[in-house]
C-alpha cells in the first residue's frame, strides 16, 4: 500500500509538470488578443502599429503603446498583397517594420506532437507501473517463505562481539568455550567419538545479556552467526514459518560451521496442543519444523543451535530432550562484581570526571540487569548534557538510578500543602521503622518528589548482594510497609490513599509465607495452591485450591494475623520514637529531600 501511494505520488508529479510544459508552450500559439483583418488595417492607417512579425499564416502585431495582438493573413498570399487587398495606405505601411520569420525548431514540434504524445505517455506509464507492480508481488510471493535471519560474517568487524565485551555470566561462558573450541576445532572431537551438543539454551532475565552472549560465542569462534526472533517465524498464512525455517537452516548448513541463534524461542516452542488451534495451528507447525530440521543435521555438521528464553517454563518438553537442546543454561542478574564491570564497557566512551565511583554506582544498583546499568550510563550522560556540562559526575548516576527505578520527576505534580506535610509524614513513618528494625535494608534516601506513579519514596538497598531470605526479614519488611499507615493513623486520625500499594506488597508478602514458603507455624512446612498458566498467552489466569475450606480459613487467619503483628511493630516504634517522626517530616517539608548520611546523623541525634 505504502510503494501504491509512492508511485501515484509521482504519478501526479510527472503529469502536472508535463501539462505545465504543454501551457507554457502552448502559450507561444494560443492569442491574447485578436484582431481581424480590418481591424489591423485601421490600426496601421491610425498609426498605432510599430512591428508585424510574420510567422506562416500568423501575425504578430505589435502596437505603439506596447500592447500585443495576433491576426491571420490570407492563406497563400503574401502580407503585402493581404493588405493591399484591404486598402492600407502605402504610406503608413512603410512606417511598419515587417518581420519575416520561418516556423520551425523544437517549438514547433511541441507545440504540434505534444497534444497527441501526452495522453500517450501517460498511458504508456500507467501500463508500465502496473506490469511493474505485478512482478513485484509475484517476486514476493515466491521470497514470502524465505528465512528473515539477519547474518553476521566474521568479517564484519564492527559488529563483531567478544567475550571481552561480555561482562559477568563467567558459569556461562566457561560452558560455552567447548562449543567454541568445537566449532574451531571439530575434528579432535570427532576422533574419539564424541558429540557436540546441538543446542544450547540460554535462560535469564530480559537484560541479563542471552543476546549478547550468543553473539560472542560466534565471534570468538569466528564463525557466520544467523539471528532471528522466534516471532518472526509466525505468519498469517500456513506453512511460511515451517517454510522459513527449512530456509534458516539450508542456509546455515552451507555456511557451516556457523551459529543459528533463535531470540525468544518460546514465541514458537511453547507445550504443543494448548494453542487456540488445537494441535494444527501455524506455530505448532513451526516448531514441529525446527524439531525435525534439528533431528536431521548429520553428526558431521558444525552447525550449533541457540535459543534464549525468558520463559523456560512454558517450553515444550520435546524441545529440552537430549538431542536437540542439551545444554541450559541459566544467566542470572548480576552480582556486585558483574555490575561494576558492566558500568565499565558502558561507560568506556564516556567523558567522565575524575571522582567518579563505579563501585558506587555497583553498590546502588542491586537487581540492575545489564540492560538497565547501560541505560543508567546513558541516562547520566543525557543529565550532564542537559546541564550544559562535558562530562558525566556522580550526581548525575544518582538521579539516573532513581529515574531508571523509578521513573522521572513529576514537576506538574503539586501537591497542596496539607497533601505535602501527609507525604512526608508518611515517608518518615517508613524510614523510622525501617531504621529502627534489625533485618531491614538500610535507608539511602527518602524523597517527597513524585516520581512515576508515586507521590514520594523511601529508597532502601542492601549492605550485599542476597540470595536467601529468613522468615525474620519478611516480617520486618511488612512493618517496614505498614510504616507509613501507621504514621498517618497516628498524626492524622485517618488514612488516604496513600498506603494502597504498601498494604498491596504486605499483603502478598504474607500470603507468600503462608502458601509457598512454609513459614507459618499454625500450618507448617507445606505449599498450598497449584498455580495454573494459560500456556498459550503465558498469564497467570489464577491458582487451584487443592485444600478445604477449613484449611482456606486457617490461611486468611494466618495472613490477617502476620499483617496486624506487622502494623503493632510499627505503631509501637512510631508512637515511641515520635519526636524523630515528626523532626523527620518537617525537614522532608524544608528539603524534601533527606540522603543517607543525613539521615544516620538525625537518628543518631537525641
């Protein structure tokens, strides 16, 4: 639709020019002004005519006062005769400078083929874009099932990836360095009889960097690396993506050895048969394609499969067989080592100042992928230029981590004053709880700034990275979030709407210890609730009760109890320290805006 609306366009273009030709040469035939025979005549005699230009039967008359006419003489007789015919004094005429000029050139031939040869040009275009178009589609037609892989070759240095580039993922990379040596070096493998893995399976978080380690594998092994999604194979019309598959590996075979690398792989690879199309839709066909193309390599063929997935879950078990993905690996988030090497490749090009402290940075970023420490490194980057300044401070990595986290400022967010002074109670309520607990992290910021969809924020991050957590950091942390209830509460009377998201996280958090961590001491040691997915959309639709209802009554006691004991520990410690609270608020009303190192000092001070 988009080249049909293009080619009209210029279409229109080339025949409004053509007409523009046509009247402009048109012009030099069509007469303003036309004077009969007499009328010329008479004009001559009154002495009004300076100039008659003769051009065949055409006259050009020009008169005294500089105006123009145009006339015809007799057909086949000269001009002189023409007017003697018509009685002009001899006199007069010879005060008249006559021009004899002979019709011909280019104008002439304009202006006498250009009225027929128009209506055929544009024909004759309109045929010729439409032939045009025909070939087209059916050039399409017969390219509609060809793969969309995009191919890296070694030679492509630009785009080229090493390990190098590729911080952290270190359990990955040592697995993946047998696939590399097999692709530099297959034949010590196949000598003693061993067989490569034909697929790996990249598993992590989005971010985590699968893409990219996939890449470096190519690169270090130099080695053509075809890349595709998996969304890519799907198409309205039945059997392109089996066909686009068969493509993507005939290509990858006489390009061996090469890399295949599937992006999203659960696009296609998802449980066969639960699709809205039952067991023939066009998905299911494709991966019934990739699972037979992976079935057919010859074990002489250095042609290695990878797939990343954020959803390893919801894969087909077919797929994870040996045989076809044999090797899974999972990418985890970084740790604080990993973050700080991250920051480095990021910030390699980058003009920074010289107090800059990427561990700093590592520190404040727990749970960051790799995805979104690049992204704090060109946040800061766009903050330092917005201020008219050459290069990236650490100011600017801190507001780059607070926008990455939590959105940007809100400016056109004004709060009244009264909804001021509630916010910063609040926000105080959750710092002095949080301060004033053992298995809490510690208070870096607390902020009455709007930031994304929340009216201030109390900023807490861990001493270390952590992998396990205790049943007595759970209860802290939802005293930690009835916090700002419980200040409210206490210096109000009331409550707003405020806590919604607060009594939200608390609330899940306690269910979670009940029903999926065993950590209730009425129940015990048990998980209750089966978690069912819609495998074809991947969404929760909800969990099975696999208990009875007297068991269901025993869990709401259980999460009611754990959230009451949760909102007494924090009005105890609010209540008790509410000179702190109320110091807190007020100097968040001043500033509203209370860093770390200040805050340890107010709690400190008596």
């Amino acid at each position: 639709m988009r080249n049909f609306s293009k080619t009209f366009v210029y279409a229109l273009i080339v025949f409004v020019l053509i007409s523009g030709l046509w009247t402009l040469l048109a012009g030099q035939f069509t007469e303003r002004r036309e004077f009969s025979l007499s009328e010329l005549v008479a004009n001559i005699n009154d002495g009004k005519v300076e100039k008659i230009t003769v051009e065949d039967d055409t006259l050009t008359v020009r008169l005294k006062d500089g105006a123009e006419a145009r006339s015809r003489k007799e057909a086949e007789a000269g001009l002189s005769e023409t007017l003697k015919n018509y009685a002009v004094e001899p006199a007069k005429l010879k005060d008249v400078t006559i021009e004899m000029k002979a019709l011909g050139g280019a104008s002439y031939w304009f202006g006498v083929l250009l009225p027929f040869l128009a209506p055929i040009l544009l024909i004759g275009f309109f045929i010729w874009w439409t032939a045009r178009q025909v070939q087209r589609g059916s050039m399409q037609a017969f390219t509609f099932g060809q793969s969309r892989a995009r191919l890296i070759t070694p030679e492509n240095s630009r785009q080229r990836v090493l390990f190098k580039d590729v911080a952290g993922a270190r359990e990955a990379k040592d697995e993946l360095r047998e696939i590399i040596d097999f692709l530099k070096n297959p034949k010590k493998f196949f000598d003693i009889g061993a067989k490569i893995p034909r697929g790996v399976l990249l598993m992590g978080a989005p971010g985590t960097g699968k893409t990219m380690l996939a890449r470096a594998v190519a690169g270090e092994a130099n080695v053509p690396f075809f890349h595709i999604s998996g969304s890519e194979f799907v198409e309205l019309f039945v059997g392109i993506g089996a066909s686009r598959v068969r493509d993507l590996f005939k290509m990858a075979k006489k390009s061996a050895p090469a890399i295949v690398f599937i992006d999203e792989i659960d696009a296609v690879g998802r449980h066969r048969g639960a699709g809205l199309g039952g067991g023939h839709d066009e998905r299911e066909q494709t991966l019934n394609q990739i699972l037979v193309e992976m079935d057919g390599f010859e074990t002489n063929e250095s042609v290695i499969i990878i797939a990343a997935t954020n959803r390893p879950d919801v894969l087909d078990p077919a797929l994870l067989r040996p045989g076809r993905f044999d090797r899974r690996m999972v990418l985890d988030l970084p740790d604080i080592n990993d973050r700080e090497e991250i920051l480095k490749i990021h910030a390699h090009n980058k003009a920074m100042e010289r107090d800059v402290n990427l561990r700093v940075i590592a520190e404040r970023t727990p749970g960051f992928s790799g995805a979104d420490l690049a992204s704090v490194i060109n946040e800061a980057a766009i903050f330092a230029a917005r201020s008219g300044r050459k290069t990236i401070g650490q100011p600017d990595f801190v507001s780059s981590i607070e926008k990455v986290m939590l959105g940007p400022e809100r400016k056109s967010h004004i709060l009244t004053p009264k909804e001021k002074e509630i916010v910063a109670y609040h926000e105080a309520g959750h710092a002095l709880v949080a301060a004033s607990l053992k298995h809490t992290d510690p208070v870096h910021k607390i902020s009455i700034v709007a930031r994304g969809r929340t009216g201030g924020h109390t900023w807490k991050l861990p001493s270390e990275d952590r992998h396990l957590f205790s049943r007595s950091y759970f209860l802290d942390e939802i005293a930690m979030m009835m916090g700002g209830y419980a200040a409210e509460k206490l210096i109000f009377s009331e409550i707003t709407t405020g806590p919604h998201n607060d009594l939200e996280r608390a609330s899940d958090i306690a269910r979670d210890l009940v029903t999926r961590y065993g950590m209730s001491e009425k129940l015990g040691p048990a998980v209750f609730g089966e978690r069912q997915e819609l495998i074809f959309l991947g969404k929760e639709i909800g969990t099975e009760k696999n208990y009875s209802e007297e068991v269901a009554q025993l869990i709401d006691r259980e999460v009611r109890g754990i959230l009451n004991t949760g909102l007494k520990r924090a009005r105890d410690i609010i209540t008790k320290r509410r000179a702190k609270l109320e110091a807190l608020a007020k100097r968040l009303m001043e500033k509203e805006t209370i860093e770390r190192e200040e805050f340890e000092t107010m709690m400190v001070a008596a």
